[in-house]
DNA sequence: CTGACGATTCACT
DNA sequence: GTGAATCGTCAGC
C-alpha cells in the first residue's frame, strides 16, 4: 500500500459540529503512524462518539477544562491521548470547534500497513484478529503515547488518510459505549459504533 | 498533600 | 467470572 499517496482527511472533516456523524464517518479511514523511521497503518473499525459538556462519560462533562482535557477544548483534527487505568493509553480524534469539546474514541483497528511491526511492540504474541482490538491495543500496535497528545492529525508522524473505502451505513451497528457505566442514563446512549461482520471489534461478538 | 479511581487488558479459577 | 497491574489526574482538605 502506497500510504504517502493516499490524501490525509482535510481539516474541515474534523471540525463538522456532529460527533456522532463524524464518528461513523472515520470507520473505514486509516491511521497511520510514523514513528523513528517504521511506518504502520490500521483501518479504523469500531469508534464511540463522546458528546461535550452535556455528556456525563465524557472528560469534558460539566465543562471541566483540565490540564488534560485541554487538547478537547481546541480545534478539530488534534489528537488526544490518555493513560487509562495506569496501564494503556486511549487514542480520540479531537472534532468540532475551538471550546466545543467533542471527540472520537478510536476502539478497534484492522491492520493494514506493517503489522510486522506491531507485533514488536507487545510483550507476548498476539492471536489472529487481537493485535488491535480494544482501545488499548490499537495505540499499543500503533506506537501510540502520550506524547502524541495535541498533535496535528494532518502531520507526519500521526495522521489520518482515506483510500476512497466507504463503508454503507447498512454496514454500521450502533450500540450503546463499552466501560462507561458510570454515566448514569448516558451509558445508554448509542454512541458507540462498528462495522458489521468485521472481526476486528472489541466487546461482545 | 492525600486518597480514590479509571473510555482496559490479561491471567487465572 | 474475578482480580491484579499501575500511575496520572482530580477533588477535597
């Protein structure tokens, strides 16, 4: 795959005002990392939408503005990166506008670019289809940290493409989020979404 | 300064 | 199904 061909997604794309629209839009898209020379890719394949300060699972509830949800509050098109639970980091795409923090949590991944590589990056050997399934996993097999945090996903080390794929909203399912039980009804809410039929998908199969 | 806890994963029962 | 790993973040004092 000739990823340097392939156009990043424009900046217009990120700063829509729907999440939920864009998070669906990103499944099928492709992150690419670049990092000390070893290029890796993974099409996106399961995505959750987190809806600003009125969504109760979101960082941004109540507009809390922190140190780290800062990057939330800026533009759309930068990364946001955390370390979950001390253990894993958790990659978003930052959307909408300057002080409207929405953003998508990019779940599952297919490999798509130098998944020879990705098996470097974790301790033990991974089975068929696990290597980047689950949040945590896709920044693992992507080299992904926290220093990735506030980066241009127009860049060249971390950036988003598209090769023209789309994926039918036939193909999409919408559930409720994963591990979000303590947002109340909000855990409820169907923001979570992947595509049908892919084995690349954390949860419930 | 302190303590509680998390947008998870994995090993083990 | 249950519990550990492991630490940055944030509310509260």
């Amino acid at each position: 795959m000739e990823i340097d061909k392939l156009e990043k997604l424009t900046a217009e794309f990120y700063r829509r005002s729907d999440v939920v629209k864009i998070s669906k839009a990103l499944l099928g898209k492709i992150i690419v990392t670049r990092i000390d020379g070893i290029t890796t890719a993974a099409r996106i394949t399961e995505t959750e939408a987190y809806n600003g300060i009125f969504d109760r699972a979101s960082h941004a509830y109540n507009n809390r503005r922190t140190a780290r949800t800062e990057v939330m509050y800026q533009n759309g098109g930068l990364a946001y990166v955390y370390l979950c639970y001390g253990v894993h980091y958790l990659f978003n795409v930052v959307t909408n506008k300057p002080d409207i923090p929405n953003a998508v949590l990019v779940r599952a991944a297919e490999p798509v670019y130098g998944e020879e590589w990705m098996h470097t990056r974790f301790d033990v050997e991974q089975k068929p289809y696990t290597i980047t399934r689950g949040p945590g996993k896709v920044c693992r097999a992507l080299g992904i940290n926290k220093t990735h945090t506030g980066m241009d996903l127009r860049g060249d080390e971390i950036f988003i493409v598209s090769d023209g794929t789309s994926v039918k909203k036939e193909a999409i399912v919408t559930t409720p989020r994963i591990g979000v039980d303590y947002a109340g009804a909000d855990a409820l809410l169907p923001y979570r979404f992947y595509i049908k039929d892919n084995p690349f998908v954390s949860g419930k199969r």
